[in-house]
C-alpha cells in the first residue's frame, strides 16, 4: 500500500502595525489556510496569546506536518540581548518574543524581523532571485527593510538593520513614533497616503474622497481604491507620497548601490500610481550611473511577502 | 655577502576635490615621502599627468621596490563600463582613469573610490581592525563612504556605493553638484563648515573670524584653527555642522546598523568639535539598542586615511 504523503508546511506569520497575516504555506508555497486579525488594542502577552491561537488554528487547517512556525514582526531587533528592543506600532518592546513564544506552540518557533522576512521571500522565491545586492521595502504602517548586501542577506551588527523607515529625510521634521524627526516613514508609508487623504478631505470637504468617507474611515486603503476608480485628487495625493518615496530611495540607491528595490507592504495594493512617481524622483535625483542600474519593482508575494518568508524561515530553520 | 634587503613600498594616492596627497608607503605603513598638490584648474588628462609625475616622484625617494600604486579617487566609480561615471569635484568623468593611469606609469596600478580605500585602511590596520559591520566617512570637500557589511567590503551591483555624501538628508533642499537636492555633504562637509563660518562673519564683521579672513581665504580650515584657538563663534558653526553629520549618521546607523563609524578626510581636522555633536544627535534621534550599539571615532590614520587604503588596495592586488 503506498500512503499520499502529504506536503510539508509551515505556519507564516506577518505582525504589523496593524494587522496579522497568518497562512499554512506549504513547501511550493501553496497557501493553504489564511487567517487576518488586527493587532491593536491588546498587552504584550494578549497579543501573544492571540498570536499563539492564530498559529494553531491555521495548522489544524494545514494539509500536512507542520515543520514549524515563522514569524516576521515589525519591532527592532536586539540580537545582543536576544529581545525586542523596540516596536513603535506594536506593544511587544523588551519581550524575548522567541522564548516567549515558544512556551505556547508545540512547533519549533522561528523569529526575525518583518522587513527581513519579507526580503528573504523575495530574494529566495519572488521579485530579487538571485540577486546580489537588492533592498527590500515594505510600504504598511511604517516603512520595513531589508537587505541583500554581497549575495547575503545582512541584519547589522546587532540585528537591528535595514530600518530604512527611520533615515531622516528631513532633519527637524515630523516626531517619529521611534523618538527620531523627519524619518522617511513618516512621509512615505501607508499612514502617509492616508494623511495626505485627509488633508484633501479637508482641503475639498465635497470633493468624492470626502464624501466617500462619510461611513467609513478615511485610510490609505480607501485613497488607494478610489484612485484606482480614477479619482483624480486621490490619484494626486499618491503621486505626493509616491514622491517621497523616491526620496528616501535616492539616499538607499546612493548608499547601497543595489540593482533591485522591491516595494510590498500593504500601499503596495496603491501599485504603479505609487511606484511611477517614486521611481521618476529616483531617476532625476539619484548619482546617474546608480540610478540608471538599478529597477524598482512591486513584491511578487505583493502584501503577502512578509508572512510567506516567515515561513519561508522556518522551513530553513528545520533545514526544508 | 648578505644583501641589506630595503623594505617594499606602494604608492599611495588620494585624489580628493582639492587636494591630492601622495606618499611611498611602507609594508609596515611607514610614510617615507609625501607630495601634496591642489587637483583643481586642470582637464582630465592635465591632471591625470600630474598625477603621474606625483607618483613618479614618490618612487624615485622609496626606500625600496615599488610593487604598485593605488589610487583612491573622489568619483563614482561604474564597475560595469569601467568607468569613472561622474565625479562631481574633479574633471575625470568618462575617463576610463586605471586604462589611462597604466600607459603612464611603469608599476602596477590599482584604482578604487576614495571613501572606499579609506575604509580600507581604517579596516585593515586602524580604528575598525577587525570589524564586522563598519561605515567610513571621509569628510572634505564633499562627505566620501565606505562600508564594512557582515566582515566585508562592500562596493554594490556597479562599484558605486556607499556614497554617503548623497543621501537625501532635507528633500527639496539645495542643490547638490552631483543635480540631486538636499545631499547629506551639503550640510555636514568641510565646504558646509566653511559656508558656516562665511555666514558668521557676514553676521558680525567685527568678529575674530571676520578680521582673521582678512588676509586669507576663510575656509573650513580657518574656521577649524580658530575654534581650536578658542573662538566660540568658530565653535559654535562647527558644532552646527556636526549636529547636520549626526543627522546623517542617523540614516547610517538605521539602515546599516553597524558597529562603528569611522571619521576621517581633512575635516576631522576639528576632532572632538565636530564629532561631540554628531554623537549627540544619534544618541537622541537614533534607534536606541541601534544608537548605543554603535561607537563614533575619529580615524586612526585621520586625513591621510585614503592615501594608506590606497596603498593597502596596492599592496593586496601585488600579493603582499
């Protein structure tokens, strides 16, 4: 009798801001079971718990052995102290997340950064295979980062790197949620499209934003699902932060000199009307001959990058 | 009879957007002649034979066999077309330099940015011996960059990277030579503590830096001597321009996470005046387990940093 030997699968999990993406992926990275909760409102040790149960409830759905279970989380990693140093959207600042982690789940628990998770998927499976030198970007909340430096996914000396949401894009400007000013995420991120649709709102109170906003929340997702319905100033409020974005690629084009930026996170959903203003600053502002090497392109996993390379993760980490 | 063998030497040059400094170098880093010559009011091929002669010079007084000389260039290198690409402080853009360099001397030559041989040096024999994740900023005309990832040097996809000096540090801020606006060596150079002290004493033409300048030029250098001299006017325009390096090393620090960052070119000249408030300000705006995680020196070898890397660079391509 031969038995069906069911795929391999991993538990993926994306922690952000202001939600959590969990998935049963299996080794092809077929998705196989999806659960979506927000983030907020809750302790350190409740969103911990609500974590634990997210994870168990998508590998009781999972259609094999579950190899473990991966998670991408937007806080700064001190790799020194083995804890969460910070986490400006995120109630999990000074947790050793993995160990704590690893008391409520059966499986083999895998931690890193959600910038990093989504960079590995990326560079493994999606948008910069193979590269040699490409930066991740993931454009939610805030703005996540990683980097492939050398044909090596790095994390910096205390595996805190790739913060690229907090380079200073204008010093003295805006407080960050960090402590910082005028940091890049500020400007750029998903919160930023949504605070451009606000001043709009305000600006042109019947403008069809404005008035779309009467029974729901005005956010960057609403911005972006009526520009693709060619709204023309929600359009405009996108290219501004699309512009913005540019800006801080300039500073990383001209740093790390990568033949690859990849953008997910959750403004990607904004597309080219957030890319094509982004790159156009890249080609007019960054040094000529780093700016003409280098694409900037969506995320192949699109929002999904940062949950498919936690599990991507673990499946290394149980040497899949 | 026993021959008394005389030690190897390299050349070493640094070809910055003022000035260029040569020397015979020794295996054991022993400067034994320098020549130092201004690299402006000449065309590409007029400096390029001044800069042959200068090496031509330094061998003839070497205490021993020449095995090669290195340049370390202020220009953005395209590895791809093996180019010099752009090089926004000197006439060199276009020119295939190492091609052009070879048919006029007889010793192997060897060519890398400046900020890159730099860090070399510093990472090789001075502050970041031993180093697995280190930054170099050479500080002069412009701000120069070098970058240790994960015990490596870094170059990027094309050569061109870590040019620090070109990060967006005020978007929509002023132009940069390079055509992008808001660069990070605007603010924080020795050009920027020169511009600080010109605004000094067009503030107040009665001050001791007004009547200093009166019979030289008032440059950075100037501005430098006097606050060292104890001119609280002086000190306080470079203490702004060191805050502006921190707000800079701000970005670095986010992004690259590194342990150290190293300081060099001819404006570490102003030591601890320029590197106090630069350490302030990350120590404020940073990421805290980023911020403290990293160590802000002057370096070991100061303004002659690029002429030791570009040695160093020598030594290592002749296998010694």
């Amino acid at each position: 009798m031969v038995a069906t030997v069911a795929a391999n699968c991993a538990i993926g999990v994306d922690v952000g801001g202001t939600k959590v993406l969990v998935a049963a992926i299996d080794e092809s990275l077929g998705v196989h079971h999806r659960v979506t909760q927000s983030s907020r409102g809750l302790d350190g040790t409740g969103l911990l718990d609500r974590l634990a149960e997210m994870v168990r409830e998508a590998a009781d759905a999972a259609p094999g052995e579950v190899v473990g279970a991966g998670f991408g989380i937007a806080g700064i990693f001190d790799g020194k102290a083995g804890v969460i140093a910070s986490s400006p959207h995120l109630p999990l600042a000074g947790l050793p997340f993995e160990a704590m982690m690893a008391e409520r789940l059966e499986v083999p628990v895998s931690v890193d950064n959600d910038g990093n998770t989504a960079m590995l998927a990326e560079w493994r499976h999606g948008a910069a295979k193979g590269a040699g030198d490409a930066l991740m970007l993931t454009v939610g909340t805030g703005i996540g980062g990683g980097m492939v430096v050398g044909g090596r996914l790095e994390r910096g000396s205390s595996r805190g790197g790739a913060e690229f949401g907090h380079m200073v894009i204008e010093f003295d400007g805006p407080l960050c949620e960090c402590g910082g000013h005028g940091h890049f995420e500020w400007y750029a991120s998903g919160n930023a499209i949504g605070r451009a649709g606000q001043e709009l709102a305000a600006r042109e109170p019947g403008c069809p934003l404005a008035l779309g906003a009467a029974d729901r929340p005005l956010t960057g997702a609403l911005v972006t699902e009526m520009a693709h319905d060619g709204d023309g100033g929600c359009i405009d409020a996108i290219a501004q932060v699309g512009g913005r974005l540019g800006q801080g690629m300039v500073s990383l084009v001209n740093a790390f000199n990568p033949e690859l930026i990849v953008v997910g996170g959750g403004a990607i959903a904004a597309g080219e009307l957030l890319l094509g203003p982004a790159r156009a600053v890249v080609e007019s502002e960054a040094l000529p001959s780093l700016g003409t090497n280098v694409s900037i392109v969506p995320a192949h996993f699109g929002a999904d990058a940062g949950m498919v390379g936690a599990a991507t993760l673990a499946f290394e980490a149980a040497g899949a």
